[in-house]
C-alpha cells in the first residue's frame, strides 16, 4: 500500500482554495481520521466526524490545481503522511 495525496473539499464554491484540507494518507478514511484527530489536538470542535464524512474528496490531487496564493506557500510537505493542508504534518 502507498500514500496518496487527497484534497478534501468543505466548500465547493472555493473547490481548490484555502477553506479546504490536504492529507497524505493510505486510505480516504485514514485521511479522514486524520483530519478529524489533528483539529481535536488543535481543541477545534467544530470539525465533526458526519461533516468529514460528508465532504468531497479529490484522489492523487494535482497540487499544480490548487489556490497559488494561499495554499501552495502554506502547506506543508505531501509527500509525509500526515494534514499538510492546513500545514499540520511538520509540527
């Protein structure tokens, strides 16, 4: 099994910008648990397991799509397993 990038979507109508998550993972649901165990580190609540579960997820993401301004300088490494969008894989 390899990781794989996935580009989580929570706002559609900003389908490649900076509302969004990047995960590296093995699998959509390791990377949904992941999402979902950095931001209860993080004490954001807010982010619920039906919410995670309910978002689109982009498989093998072509990072070269995402948000230039905001997203590219800010995240992290894709290539760790690990959110590296919010950069949260290097901490």
């Amino acid at each position: 099994m390899k990781l794989r990038r996935y580009w989580f979507i929570v706002f559609p109508s900003d389908r490649f910008g900076p509302k969004n998550f990047g995960v590296t993972a093995y699998s959509i649901s390791e990377g949904k648990k992941l999402i979902i165990d950095s931001f209860k580190n993080l004490k954001l609540q807010q982010l619920t397991e039906n919410l995670v579960d309910n978002m689109e997820v982009v498989e093998d993401i072509d990072i070269r799509l995402l948000d230039q301004g905001h997203v590219i300088p800010n995240m992290g490494v894709v290539t760790f397993e690990g959110v590296w969008f919010p950069n949260l894989n290097l901490r």
